[in-house]
C-alpha cells in the first residue's frame, strides 16, 4: 500500500510526468498530449504494482502492461525511460522523428519494453485477453509457482465503442480471467467532443453482464488507485477498473478539452502550466531526482522478482519443458505419410496440425467455431484453459488479435482459423501481426468458388490479392496434402505470420515436393516433353494445379510446348531473384486462379480467374461456367499465342 505521508511526491511524479509528455509532444510539433497528462497519476502509482525487469526485459513472468490506445505513446516511452529501459532522454527527444526509438504509435520490436503493437483502437484490448488467455495455460502446463503474472491494460473510450472489445471482453469473462485487470481512462472526450453525442451505454453494467468485476475510482486520487489495483489483484475475475479522468489533467486552460486530445498544447499553454505547478516554465525534459529516484523504484522491485523466480526454476521439475516451449525444435515432427488418391487440404491440413501438436507442447490454436469444418480439433489434447484447444466462438476479430498476444507471450506458436471469406473480419489484427512480424499461423478454408452451394457471400474472391499486398505475411495455397506439408516446413522456420488458404474439395495427391522448392515460392511442377524452351508457362495454386497439367496435356497434345509451374506461396515468388523466376517462366505465361488476381499480372501475360463474384451451386458445376476447364485455358492459352 501507499504511504499517505508520501502523497507529495508523488504528486511530484506525477506533474514530472505530464510535462515531460507535453514536452515530447511539443518538440515533435506532433502527436497527443492529452491522455499521457490524464493517466498520469495512474501511471505513478502502477509503477508500485507492476513486476518488469528492464535488464531482462523477456523475462518470461514479467507482468505484461498493454496500452490500448496508442495515442498514449508519450507517456509509455516516457515510463520506459525512467523505470530503466533501454529508452534514453535523447530517445524522447526524438519523439516521432524517423528512425527514432520512438515512433509516433509503439511498435513492438521497435522499442525495448513495447509488449505488442496496438495500432488500431480496440486491438490493445483483445491483445491484453490473449496475453492473459497465454499466461492461464502457461500457469496450467508449468505450474503456478513459475507464471503467476498479471496483465495490465490502459485503454479509453474509443477502445470500448470498437465492437473488438465486447468480442475480448465476453471471452475474458467467460474464462474467468483473474489475471487480467483493465483500467479505462474514462475522460468521456473523442475527437470530435464530448462522448455522449455517440455513446451513452453503462459500461459498468456491461462488463457486469459479461462476468467482470467493475471497480469505479477517481483517477487522480492516488489512494484510491492504489486500492483498487489492490483488489484487482486478489480478484476471482477480470477487472475493469472504470477510472473517472480529466484530459489534459495539469493543462490550465486545455484540462477537459477534446482540444487537448491529438495537437501538441503550445509552448505559452506549457510554460504557464508549469509556474503554475512549481516547476520552471524555462525547462524543457526536466524529472526532479527524487522522481527519478523513485520510478526506479520499479526496476529494483522487479529485479528482486525476476532473481526470486529465477531460484524457484533451477528447483523445478519443469525447467526442460519451459525449455522446449522457448525453443521448439521443428526436427522432432513427423508428418503423415498420405496414401489417399484424393483428399481436401483443409483435411490433410488437420493432420499435419495434429503431428506438429505431438512433438512441439506451445503449439496451440483453434477456430472460430468452425473446427469440424476446418479439420482445427487437437485431438486428446484438451480444452482451455488446460489444454491446447482454443474455442474463440464467433469472434474473428478478436480472435486474431488475440492470438497476437498468443505469439508475443514467447511460450506459444498459435494458429487461428475460420473460413477464407470471413478473413475480411480478420485484417486489422493480420496486419498488425505482419508489422510485427509474429509468428501466427492463420487457417482459412473453403478457399474459393469451390465452396459451392452457400453461394457468392461465402466464395472468397478477392481476399487472396488482399492478403498478398499486406509485407511480411506469407500466403500458402497448396495444391495437394504433399504441397501442404511443405508448406508447414517452411512457413515454420519463418520469423514472420503464415496463411494456409485450404480448399473444400478433395484434391488428387500429385508428385511430392521438398521444402526448397516451396521456400522459393514456386517451382517446376511439370516442363514440356515437346522442346527445351516451352512456348507457354501455366501457373497455378491451389486446385487450380490438377487442372493446369490437364490443359498442359491437352495444349502438347496439339503440338504446344508447355510446362507447369506450381506457385503455393505468391509472396515468396516474388522475392525471389530475377534469374531464378526467368529460368521457371518460358514463353508466353498464362496464370490460372479462381480469384481476382490481378497481382498475377506481375509474373503473366493473361489470366483464368474471376471477374466478378461467385454463384450458387456445385462446385464443378461452377468451375466449369467461370470458365476453369482444361478447354477454356486451352482456348485462353492459345489466344495468347497468337
């Protein structure tokens, strides 16, 4: 608890705190004063609760601290800064500057201390769900003696309108997440005013209803914070502490102002806030050192945790499976030997899931209540919260944020699936996993016209072409079960998020492939038996393959030199060096894919794919009519020849 005695210096703290931020954002002429001013009380007394090493900064049973609202930018770097993080004074002078340690929203990776990468608003939210969803299953393998952390988010107003939060929240409830304690910066100030003139629900009454605990305070009142986050670490439940706050709180004419939300105050506005608070209007970054002192305080309580814990591993059983779970080793899977003519992907897939789930214990994931039909079930491994299987419901954009956190805890390789078309659900979190380079694996089935009869909202026709553009996200799309264990191979060692676009249908086993020819993106599938240089290349993914070396056999049985090159993952084609794409496309190139495609236009000369949406009814039946038949690609082909 809080010294009563000491409240002065914390004010102190405190006042230090929100200049320091105001400052960042004035030398940057650039950013949002107002929240890090509003949080800064909070912020201070956190600091006497929150368990962080800054020297061992992956320490596995740190407490994670998400910022929901990447408008608080200002106050996280300037919190790394003084707890003792690898984030200088110069580092926060250079705030939103390029190529600094601190960019304009907190990137993960990017800036020792920033646990995930929020981005959009509501994102932070279903990451902090995840974060506590790992250390709940983490606690349950190692034991509660090696992860008894908490998680901690800060999020505001404009996280809880974003429909993401009741999809998290509802889950965190419903698990009962005791680990997990939200403070909502409740300054009832958007951008464009007053909150109330599009947003007048009891958000108490709502977190009631989804099994939270609610706690209300005053957010400048040190003891009541200190007291609430007390009892929320003794709760049975996840806690939302609802913190009544002023924007800007410090500011003397801005303070309540929506103003005061995302423009720097002014270097007038400042200075008289600053007299008017004891401190000198003349200078700029400046910490009192008994502030300095005692924000250090939080580094020393969590190296003293940190050493604590470190004596508790050396004792225990589960130090060798701790072990394993950092550092998979991938040489232990052994994948299914196929022997089927024909299998779905999406089937073969939920065999290569469970082979990789028996010889790697931090491989978990689920669906989007769609495991029957995604073939995602771990079998006999078990339901969370004690076992490997992930139930999100029908929440798919929490679900991928969700498993953002899943990733960045550093005990688990998640995976995450629902159908192809329901992706678009999916995209801010995909995206922010891509920034962030982690490693998700995203299982999306029922890939294309194919699914047939559901008809043109469920056949995903430009989602492809859209999940290719997004950097650093590899999309695989396997023509066979053979193709897909290669592709899991590869897209396993990859320090980047891996998609497996899986069809419906069965799909004939063809010629088997080794890892090297997927790690280049694609490769020669079938060369022409006619001549040395063919005069067509077809290029192909998915179920589109079977269908290119049947026209490949129809076009050289018409005298047309032809090859077949099979393309699983686009992206890493593409990257692939000039000499090695020329030596696999030959003559005219006719690209073959049931979607959109127009990325294809990078490597062909014309494409077999979709030009508009899909219909329903039988899956052959609608290949045929959208013109995928060895006769139209024959037609096609030929066309281009001339």
């Amino acid at each position: 608890m809080l010294d009563e005695k000491e409240f002065g210096e914390y004010a102190l703290m405190a006042n230090s705190l929100r200049f320091l931020c105001a400052d960042m954002v004035e030398n940057a002429n650039s950013g949002h004063p107002g929240a890090p001013m509003g949080l800064a009380d909070i912020a201070v007394v956190l600091g006497y609760h929150i368990k962080l090493n800054p020297t061992n900064p992956q320490w596995i049973n740190r407490d994670r601290l998400v910022f929901s609202g990447g408008h608080a930018s200002a106050l996280v770097y300037s919190l790394l800064h003084l707890w003792g993080f690898d984030v200088s004074l110069e580092d926060l002078k250079s705030f939103r500057k390029f190529g600094s340690k601190t960019p304009g929203h907190p990137e993960y990776k990017h800036t020792p201390g920033v646990e995930i990468t929020t981005g959009p608003l509501g994102q932070g939210i279903a990451n902090a769900v995840g974060f506590a969803m790992a250390g709940k299953l983490a606690s349950n393998i190692l034991g509660k003696d090696l992860i008894n952390h908490k998680v901690y988010c800060l999020c505001g107003d404009g996280d809880l309108q974003e429909g993401i939060s009741y999809e998290a929240c509802s889950l965190a409830g419903h698990h009962n997440l005791d680990n997990l304690i939200v403070i909502y910066d409740s300054n009832n100030i958007t951008i464009e005013g007053d909150c109330n003139i599009a947003w007048s629900e009891s958000v108490k009454m709502r977190f009631e209803a989804q099994n939270w605990e609610v706690l209300n305070i005053d957010g400048h009142n040190f003891l009541e914070i200190d007291k609430a986050l007390e009892q929320a670490k003794g709760a049975s439940k996840p806690v939302l502490i609802i913190a009544k706050t002023q924007i800007a709180k410090g500011a003397q004419s801005l303070c309540g102002s929506h103003k005061a939300h995302g423009a720097p105050l002014g270097g007038q506005e400042i200075a008289i806030s600053k007299e008017k608070l004891g401190f000198n209007p003349e200078e700029k970054f400046f910490i009192p050192k008994t502030s300095a002192l005692r924000f250090k305080n939080t580094a020393e309580l969590g190296a003293l945790a940190n050493h604590t814990w470190q004596k508790i591993l050396e004792q225990s059983d589960k130090k060798e499976l701790l072990g394993q779970m950092l550092n998979p080793d991938f040489s232990k899977i052994v994948y299914p030997n196929f022997t089927q003519e024909t299998i779905a992907t999406r089937t073969s897939n939920g065999m290569i899931l469970n082979a990789i789930s028996k010889a790697l214990p931090g491989f978990i994931g689920g669906s989007a209540d769609l495991a029957p039909s995604n073939n995602t079930e771990l079998k006999d491994l078990g339901d969370f919260p004690k076992g490997n299987n992930l139930h999100f419901g029908i929440r798919e954009h929490a679900m991928g944020a969700i498993s953002n956190a899943l990733a960045n805890y550093g005990l688990f390789l998640p995976f995450c699936a629902t159908f192809f078309v329901f992706s678009d659900y999916m995209s801010p979190s995909v995206r922010v996993a891509s920034l962030m380079q982690s490693k998700v694996f995203y299982v999306w089935t029922h890939d294309s016209i194919g699914v047939g009869e559901d008809g043109a909202t469920h056949e995903p026709i430009e989602q492809l072409s859209h999940f290719r553009a997004i950097p650093n996200l590899n999309v695989f799309r396997p023509c066979d079960a053979c193709e897909n264990i290669a592709c899991w191979q590869v897209a396993l060692e990859l320090e980047a998020p891996s998609a497996f676009v899986l069809s419906r249908q069965n799909l004939p086993l063809l010629e088997k492939v080794d890892k090297e020819s997927v790690l280049k993106g694609a490769y020669l599938k079938k060369d022409s038996i006619l001549a040395k240089e063919a005069q067509i290349t077809l290029l192909a993914t998915g179920s589109e393959v079977e269908l290119a070396l049947k026209s490949a056999e129809a076009l050289e049985s018409e005298g047309i030199a032809t090859r077949v090159v099979s393309v699983p993952c686009y992206d890493l084609f593409l990257r692939q060096d000039k000499t090695y794409k020329e030596s696999l496309l030959q003559g005219k190139v006719l690209a073959i894919e049931a979607s959109r495609g127009l990325e294809w236009y990078a490597f062909a000369d014309g494409m077999v794919g979709m030009e508009g949406f899909g219909a329903s009814g039988k899956g052959d039946v609608l290949f045929k009519h959208f013109g995928f038949s060895v006769e139209n690609v024959v037609q096609v082909a030929k066309n281009l020849l001339k």
